[in-house]
C-alpha cells in the first residue's frame, strides 16, 4: 500500500473523517510484570513499530544536583550491557532501527523505530533494553558528555534568547524545580561524578516511573511480551512523587539585561496551565488567535504587521506536570524595545479583556482541526500522544474526540478561560539587548 494511502486510511480509522463508520481503534493499557504503565495502538498498515519510553526523570528531579536528569539521559547509550557507543550503535544501524534519546524538565524520552521482522527486531529490542537496563555510565563518556555540556553553557551565556529563557523560568518558578537549568550549571557539573549518575538511575529509572507507549503492526499479545523485554531489567521502584503547585506572581516583575546585540529579546508571561487542565481547548485554539498561528495571529499583526516592530512575536502555552509558562515573546530593534513592549502587552490586554471574533474563531477551528491529520500522520507521532497522555494521565480518548473538543470552542468559552487564567496586570517581563548608551 503506498504511503500517503496508508497516513490517509489511519487518519479515517482513527477519526472518522472520510465518512467511515468504524470504531475508533482502541488504546489499550495495561503493566508489565514488574509495574510499568503501557500504552498500545495497533496499527498494522507497515511492518515497523515504533516505541517510546518516557521517565519522569528531568531537569525538574535534579535537586541539588543541577544537570543529573540530561546527563544521566545522555550517558545511557555511551555504554551498556559490555557494549560501548560504537558497538551500541552499530547494533542498531545493521538491523535499520533508529534510536534517539533526549531530556526535558519533565521526561526522559527514549526511541526506538524497528522493523518487525523478528530477527531485526529481536536485534534491537535487546539493545533497547541493554541501554534501558544495563546502562554503565563509563567514566570517559562521563567525561566527554559533560564538556560538551559545558560548550553548550558557553553558547548559552552568549544567546540573548537563551539568555532571557533562563532568566524568565528562575524568576518566574522561584524555588520551585521547574527554575532548573536543563543544563545545569559549569560549577554543578563538575561536581557529578559515576555514583551521583547512578545514584540517580537507581531512583528513577524504574519500572513503576515509567510510561510505554507502542504503536505498530504487532498483536497485543506480542506487544505485551515486547513491553516486558523492554522494560524487564528494571527495578520495579516507586513512581516518582508529585511535583508542587508552584507560586503564582503578585505583581509585575522583571529583568533588564543588558547584552551587545542589535536585537531586544523580550519574553513577558506567567503561569499557565499543568497537562490536562479542563480549560485546556478553549485556551488552546484562544493562543491559536493570540498568537500561535503565525504571521496571521493577534500578535504578529499587530507588532509586525501594522507596524512593522518585529520580525517574528508570538504567544504559546507550555501545559506541564505542574503549572508550565504562558509566554509571549519577541525579537525587535533594540531602539523599539518600548514601543514593542507595549503593544505586546496592549494586544494581551485588548485579547483577554474583549475575547475573539466568531470569524477569529471559526478560521482558528478550521487551521487547527484541517492540519491535525498531519500531526498524526505517522506511527512515531502517535507514539508521541500516547505516551504524553499515559505520562500525563490524560483521558484515553484525548485524540478520539481531539477534533470534537476543538470544534465546541466558543469565542465565549475563550474569553472565560483567558480571564480565569491570564492577568495582564501582573506579568513577569524579561528584556536582553544593547542599553542605549551603554556598550
């Protein structure tokens, strides 16, 4: 079957947009033996299957020990199992999976995409679960991983976006773990060594922390061994615990920073909401308006558009497991930082105080619910919803009513929800960029 009629047949399955009148494929759920949570689609339609592991095991599990959660996340595939990295990644290519790994705040995500021919896939599900289970941490990948963390700082400290981003999240989180640096810091990377990573590992690299998410053309039965072999070597452990409800702001707050570039980064927000907020829709295609939605948003016409203050400006929600940043962000001519900064802010202000149009809302619906199909439109991004909504513990039919949920929002809906959670007048405001007068 080719490929664009088979992403055209999975997207009627699954939504019945073609005026198929068939059930909606099933997630399925259940554990391994030893605890881990497991999400399965079935999806027959290529012979590969595509698995994501998820951990709460990010930056926002570090405690004291800035850096642990990407560090660890990068050294599991350095060696494992009596395996170095070339070896790891040779068993992989000769079968032609595809292994990736990468750390967040809140996860630790592992990928694997494999044929199913059973010897292939045999192949790298073992070394999947070698890197999973057996990881080594060997002390020159050690070594190696946390100087090129360090050249990563360095380019950090030299990026007036990064530069705002790290100061918006410390200012705005305060105490609270999600004001980590993802990346640590250079002072806290040299304190971890071979038994912190570990030490680590140990605690949330379990089973009964971990989510699994598999998609493709395997039965349940088969999915369900697959699921044990992956995850088998793993202590069962305990969940990791509940992140806490982080302070919102009291007033308006904010940084200026000065830097030597021709370009202010302005980043002017505050909290948001946590995954799987009951008014999550209606603030969703609401930012679309706002500015989600590129050159055609609120945002982007008003500040680049009309008066031509910025290349790009935008809005966006950062739902996590706690409450995650609503931001809205731009880059303008160090000379129209103000101007800019004010229209910004105006353009919130008008939007939270008036709402959408019903014209505003029915183009954002007919975006958002036209190009889902593409969002979906592969087995690894559905494995990437379903293991967002098993992390999460979002409902199983998040995807199955998706396009219901987006179509019921109402521009009174919208206006409700921005008022409920957004406050014009108590924003935390970030600027970066050349000080006139000053060097």
């Amino acid at each position: 079957m080719p490929r664009m009629t088979s992403v055209l047949l999975l997207a009627a399955l699954l939504f019945g947009w073609s005026g198929i009148s068939q059930a909606v494929p099933e997630i399925q759920n259940w554990r391994t033996d030893n605890g881990a949570a497991v999400y399965f689609v079935h999806a027959p339609e290529l012979p590969m299957v595509d698995v994501r592991v998820v951990f709460a095991a990010g930056a926002s599990r570090d405690g004291e020990q800035l850096g642990v959660g990407v560090l660890t996340n990068a050294l599991m595939s350095e060696g494992a199992a009596g395996m170095d990295a070339d070896t790891i990644a040779q068993r992989f290519d000769s079968v032609g999976a595809r292994f990736s790994n990468s750390a967040l705040r809140d996860m630790s995500i592992f990928s694997l995409r494999s044929l199913t021919e059973p010897e292939r896939l045999e192949q790298a599900v073992d070394t999947f679960a070698d890197v999973l289970g057996e990881p080594e941490f060997p002390v020159n990948a050690l070594n190696r991983e946390r100087a090129r963390m360090r050249i990563a700082l360095k380019r950090q400290e030299q990026s007036p976006g990064e530069i705002a981003k790290k100061r918006f999240y410390a200012d705005l989180y305060g105490e609270h773990p999600y004001a980590n640096p993802v990346l640590g810091t250079e002072a806290a990377l040299e304190r971890l060594d071979q038994e912190t990573i570990r030490a680590h590992y140990q605690r949330y690299y379990v089973a009964k922390n971990a989510t699994v998410a598999i998609v493709g053309d395997l039965e349940r039965d088969a999915a369900a061994r697959l699921a044990n072999r992956i995850t088998g070597r793993l202590a069962p452990g305990d969940p990791a615990p509940a992140l806490p409800a982080p302070e919102p702001l009291k007033a308006d707050v904010g940084a200026i920073l000065q830097h030597p570039s021709s370009q202010t980064h302005v980043w002017m927000g505050q909290l948001g909401v946590a995954r799987g907020a009951d008014d999550w829709f209606p603030l969703y295609v609401g930012n679309h308006i706002l500015g989600g939605s590129g050159l055609v948003s609120r945002v982007a016409q008003e500040v680049r558009e009309k008066r031509g203050l910025a290349y790009s400006a935008s809005s966006r929600f950062s739902p996590m497991e706690a409450r995650g940043p609503f931001i809205l962000s731009l880059q303008t001519a160090n000379e129209n930082t103000e101007q800019a900064m004010n229209v910004l802010h105006q353009t919130l202000e008008e939007f939270v105080t008036e709402g959408p149009t019903d014209d505003e809302v029915e183009r954002a619906i007919k975006n958002i619910t036209g190009g889902f199909p593409m969002d979906i439109d592969s087995n690894s991004e559905i494995a990437g919803y379903i293991s967002m909504i098993g992390f999460y513990d979002m409902p199983l039919d998040y995807l199955d009513r998706f396009i219901e949920r987006v179509s019921a929002v109402t521009p009174g809906s919208i206006r409700e929800a921005f008022q409920r959670r957004v406050d014009p007048d108590s924003l935390l405001v970030v600027t970066v960029g050349r000080i006139d007068g000053q060097s």
